[in-house]
C-alpha cells in the first residue's frame, strides 16, 4: 500500500471538485487570477489554486525571472500568462478577475488597498500587514470597496479544524482557561549566517523590492526569503508562524483581539545578523465566551513560545497548540489532532494531615471526565483557495475575511511591540490603540517612503 502524506490527503480531498469543475467550464467561464510574487510561498498558493480546474492564471508578476519562468510552466495548459515586474500593471488587466498577493508583508497594504481600488478580489497572504494601522485600513477598503478577501490563514478551511471549533464551541472540552502555541527549530549556531552589507546585483530591483520600507543598504539577508528575521519587512516568526497559531487560538476559542499582552525573550544563542528574537515568550490574555453559554464572560490564557537555539518539543505530544479545558485538553497540528480527557473527582480535595493519611475515598472518586479521541486530517492550502473561487463567485464571506484576518493579527503585532517596551501593554479593541503607555501607539505604523500610501 502506498502511503499518502498530508499534502496527498488534501490534493485528493480536492481532486473531485476540481475534476468537475475542469469539465464543465470552458475558459471564458473561469476565474482570471493574476499573482503577484511567486517566490517560495507564492509558488505554493499558484499550486492551490491549480488544483481546481475553474480558474485560470492569466497575469504573473515578480522581480525574479526564474519565478515567472516557472509559473508560466506550470499554467501553461490553461493558457499563456502575461507577464509582469511592476504590480500595477498586473492591475490594470482587464482579464485580472482576482488576484493571490503572496509579497514580503510590508508591500501587502499598499499592493491590497491598490487591488480594492482596481476592482480585484484579493487572496492574500498571511500575516495581513505589517502594522495595526495598516490592517485596519486593509478592513476599511474591503469594505468600502466591496471585494470579496481570503487572508491565508488556511487552517481556517481545514474541514477537520473547522468541525473540532464547533466541539470545542458547544462545550466538549468544557470551560477553556489556556491555550499554548510553538515554534520550535534549533538554528543554533550560524542560523541565517551574517552577511555583509554590499551593492545589490540590481539598484533597479533592489529600490523596487524596498518599496515603502525605509531605504538601506543592501544585504542578501534581507531579500528574499530571509526577509522574515527583519523588522522593516516582517513581525519575524511571531507573524510567520505564531498568526497562524494566534488564528487557530482564536477560532476555537471565539476570541477577538487580546486586553492585555506582554513578551521576553531575545538574540540569545544564535550568532547571525538577524533582528527577531532566537528565544521568546508571549503571552495574552482575551476576554472570552463561557463555553456552552456564551452570553455569560470569562478570561483566558494564551501564549506563543519560541525556540530557535533549542529543538525539543514544546510539548509531550509534539504539537505546535494545545488547548486545556477543565474536562479535556485538545492537541492540535495542522489537521491532526488528539483529545486526552482530564481526571476530574467528585469530593472535595482531602486537606494534609498527618494523623490520617488515607485518601483512598478521595481517589476513588476519579473519573474521566470524557472520552479520549483523535483523528487526522489536512489543513491543505487547497481547501482555502477552493473557498475562495467560490466565494468570489457566490459574493458570500470567505472562511477568513479581512476583518477575521487582521483580528489574527494583531494579537502578534503589538505583542512584538511588548516585547520592543519590555512592558505589559493594555489594548483597548474599539479605538484599537494602547491605553496605558502612550509611547506604545507610536509602534502601530511607520512613515512610508514617498511615493507610497493606502489611502483610500
């Protein structure tokens, strides 16, 4: 028997669908998608995308050849991509329907609000944005513009993940107080390694790389996709990984944006020239729905922890998120997943007492307080790009809109802005600004270089 991996799962969970769709639609009734950057993550949403025979790629954009080289192969039986290096050409194609924007973070919200004004709708990849201030304007525009937006959180569309947020909604695991999140990889002791400062094989593409991030010299660690270990194009790991974890903390647990956030952590081990933290530790805490009853409030726990000198699991099962309820704790990693039932007892707890020691009675009052289960699944990228060439059809809500997107997001955002302060930060969610340390809220946007806005 040959063994299938989660990727294999997903692509033949898909594969009917989109058989079925290639069948019966010709190409005028396909959705044009035009992509803008294709590099490592770019290239992965182009082959969701591909596994659905309703679309096309009609338009491809990068700065790199070998890129749109390689796009173009891969779509060439749906027919020839026009091939662009400046995004806002790619825009003003009319046979652009919607389009997947897969750049380093710090162009999504100039390319987005760009895409909303030309009549796009917009996958685009996570994290959102690269500041608060930036996502909220993201939301603005979908708004006022009226485009259909999936932000790539995908697990969103994992059938498995969605199936164990309603378990865990209806009350399964009980009264949630906790939740913990990993990101674990030794890159002790070169990491990314540390690279000089030199002229860049192109002024050209290096300016246009750059767009509204502040200018600076070149280093190839700051390119492509290394970009992720600095601050002006990307919130580090905490963004890369720890939204995904921050999404899923907040999908099953009904949450919207934390109240409170503070971070420690640092450049401990890891002798490189990156910026983001080698270990790190977040934590948050969000006003929360009881479960089973959410008109009544509660308050819960979250964390993201970070160990990039060090790679040994976060956790006994070797997860990146765990889930503790009073009546069970929930193990999730991608779509697989594991409920170990808590030993809850039915008499109060015995006081210490050294003239009697027996706490048989006690004990014997133990029980499971459920049933233990697992299961596997896939969180597959194909499940949410299928949701979105849907919903870009039927104009409903995608499984992460924009405002789902940036709500994700922000946990991550100002907790990077704790860990800059080195303070416990209260957020307030309406005004979406810090109350308590007003040297804080200088941290929720940069200034753009000129040329470069998301007005709307």
């Amino acid at each position: 028997m040959t063994t299938l991996s989660r990727r294999d799962l997903g692509r033949t969970a898909v594969a009917m669908s989109a058989l079925s769709y290639s069948r019966v639609l010709g190409a005028n009734d396909r959705v044009g998608v035009g992509y803008i950057g294709l590099g490592n993550r770019g290239d992965q949403v182009h082959d969701a995308f591909l596994e659905h025979g309703d679309n096309a790629t009609v338009a491809i954009c990068d700065l790199v050849p070998e890129y749109l080289d390689l796009a173009a192969k891969k779509s060439a039986s749906r027919g020839v991509a026009t091939r662009y290096t400046d995004y806002r050409k790619l825009l003003e194609d009319k046979n652009v329907d919607a389009v997947a924007i897969c750049t380093p973070d710090h162009w999504h919200a100039v390319m987005f609000v760009a895409a909303c004004k030309a009549g796009k709708d917009i996958y685009v990849e996570k994290p959102l944005s690269l500041t608060v201030f930036e996502g909220r304007r993201m939301v603005e525009a979908a708004e006022k513009y009226k485009r259909i937006v999936q932000v790539g959180l995908h697990r969103r569309s994992s059938p498995e993940i969605r199936t164990l947020a309603e378990r865990v909604k209806a009350g399964e695991l009980g009264q949630l107080s906790a939740a913990r999140s990993f990101h674990v990889r030794n890159d002790w002791p070169v990491g990314i390694g540390s690279p000089a400062d030199s002229a860049p094989p192109s002024r050209e593409v290096w300016e246009a790389w750059l767009g509204p991030a502040p200018s600076q010299p070149y280093n190839r660690n700051k390119a492509w996709y290394n970009f992720r270990w600095f601050y002006d194009f990307s919130g580090g790991q905490l963004t890369n990984f720890g939204v995904h974890y921050s999404d899923a903390m907040r999908m099953m647990m009904q949450l919207t944006v934390p109240r409170t956030v503070t971070a420690l952590g640092g450049r401990y081990v890891v002798n490189d020239n990156r910026q983001i933290p080698d270990t790190m530790v977040v934590l948050w805490e969000y006003d929360a729905p009881v479960a089973g009853d959410p008109s009544q409030r509660s308050t819960v726990l979250n964390s993201y922890e970070q160990y990039n000198g060090n790679g040994a699991p976060g956790n006994l099962k070797r997860t990146e998120l765990e889930f503790r309820g009073t009546k069970g704790t929930l193990y999730l990693h991608n779509g697989n997943w594991e409920i170990v039932p808590e030993q809850t007892h039915s008499l109060p707890t015995k006081p210490n007492d050294p003239t009697s020691r027996d706490t048989s009675d006690w004990r014997a009052s133990f029980k499971p307080a459920m049933e233990a289960s697992s299961g596997k699944g896939s969180a597959d990228t194909a499940f949410h790009s299928r949701n979105f060439l849907d919903c870009v059809k039927s104009r409903k809500q995608t499984n992460c809109d924009t405002l789902e997107g940036h709500r994700s997001n922000v946990g991550p955002l100002i907790g990077n802005i704790a860990h800059k302060l080195k303070s416990t930060l209260v957020f307030d969610e309406k005004s979406e600004r810090f109350s308590n340390h007003p040297a804080a809220n200088e941290f929720l946007h940069y200034e753009y270089r000129k040329g470069f806005s998301i007005e709307l």
